[in-house]
C-alpha cells in the first residue's frame, strides 16, 4: 500500500503567531520614484462575507499563505495579533473557491527616512485608492513616528479601512470616510 505523498510547503514563509504594530495613513499623492520601487501583486480573499471578517486568504507573487488577524484590544487597531500559515498552490486553490470577499492591490516597498513602508495602490473596483502602511517593531517607535509628508491622514483606527472591511467594496463605497478627510483618488 502506497502512502499519499504531502504537498510541498514553503519553508520560508512566516509560521507562526506574531504581534504586529503598525500604523495606516491615506496617501495624500504618491511618493517620488514609487513606480520605480520593489513591488508585488497580491490578492486577498476574506471569509467570512458577513461582519469584519479576520480570516485572510493571500496570494502574495508566488506564495500562498492563510492569516488571522485582529486587534489585541479592540480599541486599539495599532497592536495586531497576527497567525500565519503557509499554504501550497493547490491548498490555496481549494480555499479560494470559498465564498468570501476580495480585494486585489500592488505593494510598493517605499524607502523613506530609513525605513520601508508599504504604499498599497489598490486595483479593480477599489482603484484610486492608496494606503501607506508602516510596521515598528516597538511601541515607542509606531508612537514617534511621524506622518510621512505625501500622506493625508492617518486611519489606523478608522476600521472602514481595514482590509477586512475594504475587501468586496467600491471606490464609490467608501465616498463619506474618504470625503471626511478631502481624499482624491490616485493612480501610477
């Protein structure tokens, strides 16, 4: 009797369970040079469709992971927990025919100051807008950081931003959070 060979998973993915701190703010214009920077096409699918859902399938380039995410304390979007694992192609094939939610962007890594931040242009439905994520990896760094000068506004806390609430909407959607803080779409 012959025994079912298992799927080859990449090693060099993220495992585990992680806290992230990071901050998100509106792009206010895209940052010079950002067409020539690093980037990757990844695409999210969240599940459930209903509420704020915290599972995330990605496909992010060639790798496949799951992730479940959500606030360490649910005043405070800035302290994620964050569980990690990684998926092979057809694992990642047979979750994404679930129902859920997508969203698709391209993840531009921005040197700035010292630092990379993620500069999301979001694709599809979503298109025009773009989001700076910055990750720390102290509570006294996320809190000194200062708003870089192509952002607008930060929404870290603001959970219509979040990716989870983003996910299956229209630009259109997000007209009165986007409004409240003069945002005009963008495009690279």
């Amino acid at each position: 009797m012959e025994t079912a060979k298992l799927p080859e998973v990449p090693m060099d993915a993220p495992v585990g369970r992680m806290v992230e701190l990071e901050r998100t703010f509106l792009a206010k214009a895209l940052p010079p040079g950002l067409a020539r920077c690093r980037s990757i096409g990844i695409v999210d699918l969240y599940v459930p469709r209903e509420g704020h859902p915290v599972l995330r399938l990605r496909k992010r380039g060639d790798r496949y992971e799951i992730t479940k995410k959500a606030p360490l304390r649910q005043e405070d979007c800035s302290r994620q927990e964050e569980l990690t694992i990684p998926l092979s192609p057809p694992e990642f094939a047979a979750l994404a025919a679930s129902p859920g939610r997508r969203l698709e962007k391209i993840r531009y890594f921005y040197s700035w100051q010292g630092k990379t931040l993620e500069v999301d242009v979001f694709q599809g439905p979503l298109a025009g807008l773009v989001l700076v994520d910055a990750e720390f990896s102290t509570t006294a760094a996320r809190d000194a950081f200062a708003m870089p000068p192509f952002c607008l506004a930060e929404v870290t806390q603001e959970t219509a931003f979040a990716g989870g609430m983003l996910c299956g909407k229209r630009y259109a959607d997000l007209h009165a959070p986007l409004a409240r803080h003069g945002y005009r779409p963008l495009s690279i």
